[in-house]
C-alpha cells in the first residue's frame, strides 16, 4: 500500500476497527475512510454492491461485526453468527 491508497476501514467504531484507523493514519495515510450503518449496511448485499461501484476502495479492513456481551452472545447466538456471516460474506 502507499501512503495515497484508497483505504476502507469497515467498523471503524469499534475496538478493533478503531485501532487500525487510528494506525494508518499514524502512518500518513492520506485516504483512509469508512462509512456508518445508516450509509451502507454491511448485511446488505445489495447496498455493499453498490456502495463498492461507487467507492472504489483499493484496501478493504474487515473489523465490522455484531458484537454483545456475554448474556447476549448466549441468549441471541443465531443471530450474532448471522448477521456476522452477511457481513463477512457481502
């Protein structure tokens, strides 16, 4: 990667997305961005489809997922592996 490579950072908001955001940018990297889930839902093929068309990112970071402590990871896991399948998916 250069430093003028077209980098999306997807799940910037969280732990990890936050820390490799942060890092690029430390390193100058002069076109490093990502998007909210009101813009794009990840779990949307559709909507990543297009939002891909139009963007055109060069790197992709992968650190977007459903996350939920430990009650929530036990009482909703279908639906935690699901929607982190699409994401990871699309």
């Amino acid at each position: 990667m250069d430093n003028d490579s077209k980098i999306f950072v997807a799940g910037s908001n969280g732990l990890v997305g936050s820390a490799i955001k942060k890092k690029l940018e430390e390193y100058n990297y002069n076109n490093v961005y990502w998007i909210r889930r009101e813009n794009c839902d990840l779990r949307n093929r559709v909507q990543v489809e297009s939002y891909f068309l139009h963007s055109k990112p060069e790197y992709v970071f992968l650190s977007a997922a459903k996350v939920g402590g430990i009650l929530a990871n036990n009482t909703y896991r279908a639906d935690f592996i699901l929607n982190n399948l699409k994401i990871n998916t699309n």
